[in-house]
C-alpha cells in the first residue's frame, strides 16, 4: 500500500522533483521522518525498468534459423569466427528471413554464446596415437596382457614399506622383467605454476625448449640420431652380459620382409635403408640428409623350403635382378596371376586376410612375410632371454614413466640454465633422487592395471580400481567389472 502511494502520488506531480516530493508526503501520512522517505524512494527504484523494453533474441523463437547457422558453423569449424555468421546472414538467400536488416557483430558474438560456443582454449583429451587400432588393440588383449599375467605369477614383489615377497618357486624359475624407455630433459623444463607475490614483475625468459638429454643418448642428426637398430641391439648385448654375470638363474625377459612395395615384374630393385661406417654410425650427405644405399631382401621359405627372391646372376634374361610379385606368386603355385592386379586402389585391402584381389595383398597376407622376428628378437632368443614389445600407449604398464616424472618434477627444482654440462648434471641427479622404495611402489601398480584390463575395465575404471586395490598387485578373484562401475557410480553420486 505505501508503495501504490508513492507511485500515484509520485506520477500526478509533473515536476521533475515529484518522486522526492511524493516520497516525504509518504512519509509524513506514516508518521515518518525523512530517512523514512529516502529509503521509500531508494526501495521503488529497486523495481523500476530504467531501460525501457526489448526484444528476445530470434534465435530463440526461430528454431529454423538457428538450424542453419549450427549447420553452416560445423562446415567451417574448427575455427570459426563471429564475422562467419555476419558474412553467412548477408547472403540474398539469409536476408529473405532478417527482413533484409543484417545484424552487428556485437549481436553475432551473442548468438555464438547463445548456441553453446565458449571463447576459450581448446580442451586436450587423452593422447591418442592409434592405440585404438584393431591389430594395437588385439596384441594389447590377446598377447601382451596374457603374457604379462603369466610372467606375473612367478615375479618378485614388495609391500608398500619394501619388504620383498618372494614367489613360492626355485630361484631358477624367477622371471625378471626388465622395462626399456627413454625420456628427454629439457634446459628450459621449469615449474609453470606457483604462487607469486604481487610485488614481484614479469622476468625475460628463454624461448624455446633450450638443450636437450635424452637419458639413452643425444637426439637429433649432430648427436648420432636416436638409438638407431644396431645401438638397440649393442645395448641389450650390454644388458644380456650384465644379467648373465649378476643374475645366471633367473628367466629374463626384455621389454624384415616386406610386400608393401615390391614390383610385378622383374627388375633392379632392393630395400632403401641408411648406409653406415664400420662402426655402425649413419652417415650423412653434405647437405646434412642420410646417405642411403640399396640392400637386397633376404631370402623366404614357403613349404619348410627356401625361395630365393633374386635371380642368379648366370640368369639369361634377368640376371641378379628382383623376381618380381607375379613370379613369386607363380612359384607358390597362384597360377592366375596374370588375371591379378598389381595393388589395389590404396592398398584399402591390406586388413583382409586370405583375399586374392590383387598380388601384394596375397603376399602381404602370407604367413612367412607376416611372421618375421625382429632382429632384437632372433639376437635375445638366441643367448635364453626372451622379448616383449609393449603395446602403444603404454604410459599405465611401463612403471618407468612414473620414474621419468618424479626425476622431471626433482630436475625442475635445479636452479635454471641453458647449458648443456648443467642439462646433464642436473638430470643425473634428479635420476638418482628416485629412490629403489619408490621405484618398487611404482612396479607394483603395473600389474593392477593390466589385471583390470583384462577384467574389460577402461582407463578411468582401472585408475579407480587401482586406488582402492593399491596394497594389492591384482583385484580380488570376485570384483567383476560390473561391481567396478557400481562403486563407481555410488562414489560419484556420494
């Protein structure tokens, strides 16, 4: 009721002072001073539109409009503009719907935000680098996880205080793992986040990454090249004399032909692969690239007999030269290879397995061409040590890049510099901060994660099994992925 006064007492003055005026004469009816009357005059102002009226957006009633700028947005994106949509609206087409009125960039922007879009950075999700390929995929369940488990049962292990739990075996029937990785040290890897006082000002910093270690050897073309096939092989020889001095009882276990472009028909052809020095360093051209040189395939064996790939060099016709696809092919009995196209349209065959649609995918297919051990392989089985490639994407069953970033978080801590003698100091010491107690906690969530995935769990239900199963090296024989998720979902609703 006092504010139904006010206002019609309030309007039926004219002058400019009429809401004042009208405020005390308000009060002075209430028995009230002038405080009363200020606050009366501040409280209907409260509730006053100052801004006169508008309109609501067209977005929001014109469901068909809003339609056709999301679909001409998802043509354009990721990287689309306000500007867009203003462009997009000037067309004759567009401009039958605005009444021919095109719109402000200002009111583009609102749309934007009105149709879900943020200005901001991009979000990154998990890495991704065909980890999720079929054949990835299939060694990942099929061969390595099974693998693993089995290595497990016979495998040393350590309680969160690093007391040792000794498998119930002969010392002659340990398996030891040994994890091979590597990781580069940065001179300009510092801490990006702390608290900073506001007294201090911006400082000049490095631009880039500055020098780099990587911890197996120098990368790049003036340091050798990364650890180039031969190195791998000279390190596990290192390796494989190192165990057979220190540990001569345990099992140890250590983490080709090609048809994808070999010709039809007979001709000079061979391998391209970087030439080397006796000493097994690549060399390079003036101008800095690898010098390369042309190596002829080794031989293959069809049958249990062996099928030579190359012509003799006494051969009338084609001496010395490659076979050839359609020769090959005709000497393991194809006789229709002359029906048979060389590839097909982008090689998109390669995944079917027994499809004779053209000659490189029956060769690619081929049993002796598919099963071929690596050199690592042939030259570790050869002295009693066995080898298992991890699979991509590794980061969860190789404990050794949980040692990487405690040793980076340590390194980071070093005073800063851009020395080289410094990179390599400071990463040495940071290695060596890593204790074996931490180490040995780190080994033990390995084999958490690999039992969850073999249980069907994902990586953010493994990661949670994990954590509640943490003094376990494997989930209870009972826990089921469908119990996994249950918790789960309680948890998060909790």
């Amino acid at each position: 009721m006092v504010l139904r006064a006010y206002g019609t007492k309030a309007t039926a003055i004219t002058d400019k002072k009429g809401w004042i005026e009208a405020s005390q004469w308000v009060s002075a009816a209430w028995n009230r001073g002038d405080s009363y009357a200020s606050r009366l005059w501040k409280w209907c102002h409260t509730y006053m539109n100052i801004y006169g009226t508008w309109k609501s957006s067209i977005l929001l009633t014109d469901e068909d409009l809003r339609d056709e700028i999301q679909t001409h947005l998802h043509g354009i994106r990721p990287y689309i503009a306000a500007m867009d949509i203003v462009q997009f609206l000037s067309t004759p087409e567009m401009k039958t719907q605005l009444s021919n009125k095109p719109i402000s960039l200002h009111t583009a922007q609102h749309w934007l935000c009105i149709m879900g879009y943020h200005w901001q950075k991009e979000w990154k999700g998990q890495y991704s680098n065909g980890h999720k390929r079929e054949d990835v995929t299939q060694y990942h369940q099929s061969v390595f996880l099974p693998t693993m488990a089995e290595y497990t049962k016979s495998m040393q292990k350590w309680d969160d205080e690093g007391n040792e739990e000794v498998p119930m075996l002969p010392p002659e029937k340990w398996t030891i793992v040994w994890f091979h990785d590597e990781s580069i040290f940065y001179a300009h890897d510092r801490h990006k986040v702390r608290w900073v006082h506001n007294s201090k000002s911006a400082k000049p910093y490095a631009k880039g990454d500055g020098a780099s270690l990587m911890v197996a050897d120098f990368p790049g073309k003036n340091h050798d090249g990364y650890f180039s096939n031969e190195e791998v092989l000279q390190q596990a020889t290192w390796a494989m004399d190192v165990l057979c001095q220190k540990h001569p009882n345990e099992r140890h276990v250590f983490d080709a032909l090609s048809a994808l472009h070999m010709p039809r028909n007979p001709k000079h052809w061979g391998i391209t692969v970087p030439a080397r020095d006796p000493t097994g360093k690549t060399l390079h051209l003036p101008n800095s690239k690898p010098h390369t040189e042309i190596k002829c395939m080794a031989d293959t064996t069809f049958n249990g007999r062996q099928q030579t790939l190359y012509f003799l060099d006494d051969h009338p016709m084609h001496p010395g030269k490659f076979k050839g696809m359609a020769q090959i092919l005709k000497e393991r009995g194809h006789l229709n290879v002359n029906s048979l196209r060389v590839q097909c349209l982008n090689f998109s065959c390669w995944s079917i397995a027994n499809n004779s649609c053209c000659c490189r995918n029956i060769l690619f297919c081929s049993d002796d061409f598919i099963n071929i051990l690596c050199l690592l392989i042939t030259h570790c089985q050869a002295r009693g040590f066995n080898v298992l490639f991890l699979p991509k994407f590794h980061c969860k069953l190789n404990f050794i890049e949980q040692v990487w970033g405690y040793a980076k978080w340590e390194y980071r801590e070093a005073p800063p510099s851009s020395r080289i003698e410094d990179v390599e100091k400071n990463s040495k010491a940071a290695l060596d901060m890593v204790s074996i107690l931490s180490m040995q906690w780190f080994s033990n969530q390995s084999p958490q994660y690999m039992d969850g995935y073999q249980r069907g769990l994902d990586g953010q239900e493994a990661a949670w099994a994990t954590r509640k199963y943490h003094r376990h090296c494997q989930m209870p024989a009972d826990a089921t992925w469908e119990m996994i998720r249950e918790w789960m979902a309680s948890k998060s609703a909790q």
